[in-house]
C-alpha cells in the first residue's frame, strides 16, 4: 500500500486531537534523607521549569501539573505528576523526576550524609 499525501494530512489532524487528551496521575515518589540545603537546590531547580512555590503546593506547567509536600522534620519529600500528556508514559515522568531529585540530593547531601530512598 502506498500513502499519499492526503494519508499525511489525516496523521496530523489525528495527532492535533492526541495532543488535548490528558492522562490520569502518575504514582507518587517519596524521597527521604532530604535536607533543607537539598530541598533549596530542588526548588531552585524546579524553577528553571517555571515550577516554584513553598514547602508544598501544586503548580502545573506546559501541560503538566505537579504537587509535592516537604517535610524537614523527618527530611522527607513526597513528588507526583497529577496530570500531562497521555503521550508522555509515567514511567518517562517518574524516572525523569527521580534523576533530577538524586542528582541534587547526591550533591547537596554529601557532608550530610543523607540518604536516597525513592
């Protein structure tokens, strides 16, 4: 079977409709060994995304929508995709999130020696 152009115009007019659907919440990631010099850097981080806010609350972007709540008492932070594209899987989000979430942590933890536990 051959395609032809008119074929094209169909895909694009389908993937204009995929782009409005949005998906249900992603699983919540908790991380503990999160100290108050980590969760500065993750906040300051979030902000080169347009994401900030204090130490919890909900705030959505470019078509995704977060919510966390810190906990300094007992050096937890708890994250979670609560909406975006159907076309971006969880997994995509979660792994993306805890990458970024160690990566700070590792580097701001070390004389503190916190722990990642995600």
């Amino acid at each position: 079977m051959q395609l032809k152009f008119s074929d094209a115009r169909l895909s694009d007019n389908f993937i204009e409709t995929v782009r409005g659907w949005v998906m249900a919440g992603c699983e919540g990631l908790t991380f503990h060994g999160v100290n108050r010099a980590a969760w500065s850097a993750i906040k300051h981080a979030a902000g080169a995304y347009g994401i900030s806010g204090g130490d919890s609350g909900q705030a959505s972007r470019q078509g995704f929508s977060f919510s966390w709540s810190y906990h300094e008492s007992s050096k937890t932070l708890h994250l979670q995709c609560i909406d975006g594209p159907e076309l971006v899987p969880c997994s995509e989000i979660n792994a993306r999130l805890r990458a970024e979430v160690q990566q700070v942590i590792v580097a701001t933890n070390d004389a503190d020696g916190g722990t990642i536990i995600a």
